[in-house]
C-alpha cells in the first residue's frame, strides 16, 4: 500500500501546454481522500510549483530546486533546506561568466538573472497572466557576482542554458571539478546546481520522516536526469514514456507519456 506519492512537474505532471490534465489532478485528489499524502518534486523555484499545486486544489508539501528545499504550502513554511555555499556560488558564477553561457539562480523566492533569456522570458511572460500574489518575483541584477558577494541571502539553485551540447558538457566538466557541488539536468538544453548531497532523493528521505511513512510506501514519477535519485529510492520507481532512456532504464514501471495522463493511469493501477 502505497502512503506517498511524489510526482515531478515538467514533463511528468504538465502536459506539452504546461498544464495539469483534469484527470491527473482528479486522480490526486482521490488519493488525498483515501489518506495518502502527496508532494510535488520540481526543479522549479518554489513559489513557481505552489501556483500548479494550488490548481490541483490539494495542500502538498513542495519539493523545490531539485530538493534543496521543502515548504509547507498552507504557512509557505521551510521544512528543509541546503543552500549552495557563497564560495561555490561565486565559483560557478564565474565559469557561466568567463564562457559567456546564459545563468540564473534561485533565492527562496526571488529568480536572479542578469538578462532576459531563456526561462527569465518564460517567467515573465507567466507572471502577466497570473494573480499578484501568485507571480515569480524576478529580479535582473547588473552584476551577479557582486550581488551574491554582497547578499546573505542564501542561494539554492544556479542553471546554465545553452543549445549548444558541447558547450553544456564543458560547463559540467567544469563545474563538477568543484567537489562541494552536485550537478544535473532537468532539460536537454540545461545543467542545475546545488549544494552537495541535494538530489530529489535526499529530499524524499526529509519528507517520509516528517509524514511518518516508510521507503517502500512511496511511489514516484519523473522523466529527466534529476528524477532518477527518486525512482530508485522510491518503493515504486515510474517513468513516462516520453522520459529520457536513461530514466526508463532506472524505472520500476514504465507509463503513458504526459500527454497521455500517464501519472493518472499509473496511479489508478497501482494507488487507487
């Protein structure tokens, strides 16, 4: 019997229209009716989640930046945290910089960017469409490594973007030679970094002892390279069937893509 069921966002729980189908978000909700918990595991900055995890109309704790931190979503409570120390913030800031590669970085609840590019676009076109307390706070700073040099605001995320594989790969190489890091990709065109030790995983293993539950008691979804720390902890490891080969390969079980209501037909097979 399953008592927790942690999903992935992008890819996993949105469809191709970044949206939660109406059966993926009955299926959850059933599940909070039958008494079992469920969290939302993202990449994503927090305040981004709480706005998908407040349509599925269900309070769930939110693993944010690949498991650098929990909150509570009903207080917006930290339950957990890792932040990236300010040393190895200003490291992988200065390999983005001296290789002229796009960067931002996440706060508790403010995205950094020096320039309107990639995901700092997405977010700002989101934020017209959304409710004030609902938007991302974006902040374009002028100079990131002074900002992070001068802040004591702890940092819990840093990704580069790039469409040029090679040049993603050097960046990795790069940054992986700091040991006090931990490196992943959420996209194919992305590298994330956290503090050492930060997985979806770790995150999970903070969660079951605040929820009382057991490993074998959770089941999880993903479809990218920073969900595979999950799949494998979990007692149930899913993968969709659009997720990369890799994911599939560490996968329990194998469903329906996430235009398909892939984490609804898996729940009713092995939750409800």
């Amino acid at each position: 019997m399953y008592k927790l069921v942690v999903s992935d966002m992008d890819g996993t729980l949105l469809n191709s229209n970044h949206e939660v189908s109406e059966k993926n978000k009955a299926a959850l909700k059933e599940c909070v009716e039958k008494g079992v918990h469920v969290a939302i595991a993202t990449g994503r900055i927090y305040t981004s989640a709480r706005v998908y995890a407040k349509h599925l109309e269900i309070l769930t704790p939110i693993i944010a930046c690949n498991g650098a931190m929990i909150r509570n979503m009903k207080t917006d409570e930290v339950l957990y945290e890792s932040h990236i120390k300010k040393e190895d913030c200003l490291k992988v800031v200065e390999i983005a910089k001296k290789n002229q590669i796009y960067f931002h970085y996440y706060s508790g609840d403010t995205f950094y960017t020096e320039e309107l590019e990639y995901s700092s676009v997405f977010y700002s076109e989101w934020n017209k469409t959304l409710n004030e307390e609902d938007q991302i706070k974006i902040q374009l700073v002028e100079d990131a490594y002074a900002h992070i040099k001068n802040s004591k605001e702890p940092i819990y995320k840093i990704q580069m973007i790039s469409e040029d594989p090679e040049m993603l790969m050097k960046m990795r190489k790069e940054v992986e030679k700091i040991s006090s890091i931990e490196c992943c990709k959420s996209w194919h065109n992305n590298i994330e970094i956290m503090n050492k030790g930060v997985s979806k995983a770790s995150a999970i293993k903070e969660l079951e002892k605040l929820l009382n539950v057991q490993q074998e008691e959770i089941i999880c979804f993903g479809d990218n390279e920073n969900d595979i720390s999950m799949l494998n902890y979990a007692g149930m490891g899913v993968a969709m069937d659009n997720a990369e080969d890799i994911v599939k390969q560490n996968a329990d079980y194998i469903t329906a893509t996430n235009n398909e209501d892939g984490v609804e037909k898996a729940l009713r097979k092995f939750v409800l």
